[in-house]
C-alpha cells in the first residue's frame, strides 16, 4: 500500500536534495560539509547508531534532521565538530528555561527532540572519526514531564464524540479504542480545536493544555488513561499501547491518582520484555497499515467536505 504523505516530506527533501548545494545557505562551508555528509550517510543508512535499527532513515527523520542541524550551526559561530560541553549544555539550559526563545518569540517546548538529534549527530562524528570527545554523555532527552494535553473524562469524551458529525464521530471513537498513533491532519484538528471549544470552553484542563488547543494526538493520551483503569497487569497495558518501558505507565497513573496501584508484581523481568517488544513490534507493524488506511479515509472526508462547502 503506498503510504500517505500529507505533509509533503518526501516532496520537501527531493526538492532540497535536488538543488545539488555545495554550501547550505548562511551555513559555513566547513559546517555545510559536515551536515551535507551526516544526512547523506543517514538516507543511506551509512554509519548509523548500532543500537539503533539498521537502514535508510525516512524522509520524515531526514527533514528534521535537516532541521535541527541547520538550527545548530546557526546558532554556533565555530566549527559544529569544535563544539564542548559548556557549549553544549548551555544551549539546552536556555532553551528549558526560556532564556532563548523562538523566532515567533514563544518558549522552546519540544526542547527533547533537539537534543536527541544533537546525540545522533554528535555519534555520528565519533563513529566516523570526526572527534573523539563525548560532550553528549550527560545530555538529558526528558524535561521530567510530559508537554501539556487535552485531558478529557470519559464522560467529555462521550460528549465530544457523539457531537462529531457522523464521519468524524467513527474515527473519534476507532482512535480512542485503539489509541494509535496517527498522522495529524489538518482539517481534522481544526475541526476538533472547534468542537471542544464550542462544547467544553477555553479554559485549562488537567493537563495543563486549554481544550481548544486539542489535537488528535490528545485522544491517544485519553485512550491511554481509559485504559489504564481496565488493565489488571502493566505488561496488558504496555502491549496494547506500543509501550516498551515502563515509565510510560507510571506517567499515567501518576496523573490518575493510582501510582499505588503499580507494585513490584505488575512490573516485568528482562525476558518478558525482550518478548513484549517482539510482540510490539509486530503490533505496531499492523497498527502502521491501520494508521494509513484512517489517514486515508480521513483525507477524503476532508476533501469531501470542502466539495460540499464549494
């Protein structure tokens, strides 16, 4: 089945890969080599993590990739492979703590990935002889806490559901049900952020998110939590949601009240979760082919619509 592409990430690095640059735009041309190697070697699935999976990477990782090392070498006025540990971790410092902002002005709030991308460039320099010095070693990914959702009762979301119209209302409560992970069209989220205005407000839920700000990716962190009050063992629930660690878990039931209910029984060995992963994997491979056919079907009620507006 040919995979959805609804943000155009195929078409965005063909067309920057097209332009055949030698230098990249107010990049330094010592920086420009670096990066044009780093992404050429992860399309090719050169000189990847050995921890990681092996392969070409996806377009969508090349573009944030892509991203991510421009941002640095903008921000560094050296060589990028130069970079030491001062450097380093004071950049992340002022992204948490607001010190440097945007360029629209507003707080870093996805700080995690940037770092997380630094870490597998800066690997890559190691892998390849580029440096020897680990100033990556005690970068940390998780800010402590999750970033702000929609947090809904089930009783909200039996409210919010059953308002949809007929189309949306199916795929509200399919996702809920399952809590996959999908591909966030537009149009759905905009008709979502007004259906959870029109009905619950602009106030601040819970989780620290305003329920017009909702998203499709908010129904999986409910889903999560509606599931979390029906699963007797941990290992149930982390297999049904695609979760290989544990932390996951005690998020949610850190944030329901019910941290006491996960004891040392619930938690697994290294064997179960050796075996649970094998099992994920292969979910997610079926949820994969599932997430495609809604973004489908999402796509031509979108489109749908818009004939029946004009």
């Amino acid at each position: 089945m040919l995979k959805r592409d609804p943000y155009n990430h195929k078409e965005r690095w063909e067309r920057w890969k097209e332009q055949k640059i030698d230098v990249i735009d107010g990049i330094s041309k010592y920086n420009s080599g670096l990066i044009l190697t780093f992404l050429s070697d992860m399309e090719m699935g050169k000189n990847v993590s050995p921890i990681s999976r092996k392969g070409e990477r996806s377009v969508v990782r090349l573009n944030n990739l892509r991203g991510k090392m421009i941002f640095f070498a903008e921000y560094f006025d050296k060589n990028l492979d130069q970079l030491n540990k001062d450097e380093i971790h004071k950049l992340f410092f002022d992204m948490r703590s607001g010190v440097l902002k945007r360029k629209d002005g507003k707080i870093y709030l996805a700080v995690g990935e940037y770092v997380k991308d630094f870490k597998a460039f800066w690997s890559w320099l190691k892998r390849t002889g580029k440096t020897t010095e680990d100033i990556a070693i005690y970068l940390r990914r998780s800010d402590g806490r999750k970033p702000p959702w929609v947090y809904l009762t089930e009783e909200q979301f039996k409210t919010l559901a059953n308002a949809a119209n007929h189309d949306y209302r199916a795929l509200l409560w399919l996702m809920y049900d399952t809590g996959m992970r999908i591909t966030e069209p537009a149009a759905f989220n905009k008709y979502l952020r007004n259906l959870a205005k029109n009905i619950f407000g602009t106030s601040e839920t819970p989780a620290r998110k305003p329920y017009d700000k909702m998203r499709l990716y908010d129904i999986r962190h409910n889903a999560c939590c509606y599931w979390l009050k029906r699963y007797p063992t941990t290992t149930s629930l982390m297999y049904r949601m695609g979760w290989s660690e544990e932390k996951e878990v005690r998020y949610y039931s850190e944030f329901l009240g019910q941290a006491d209910a996960i004891d040392d029984d619930n938690m697994i060995t290294t064997e179960e979760k050796t075996k649970y992963e094998k099992r994920i994997e292969l979910l997610e491979n079926d949820r994969q082919k599932t997430n495609e056919l809604v973004n489908e079907l999402i796509k031509k009620i979108a489109d749908l619509q818009v004939s029946l507006k004009n």
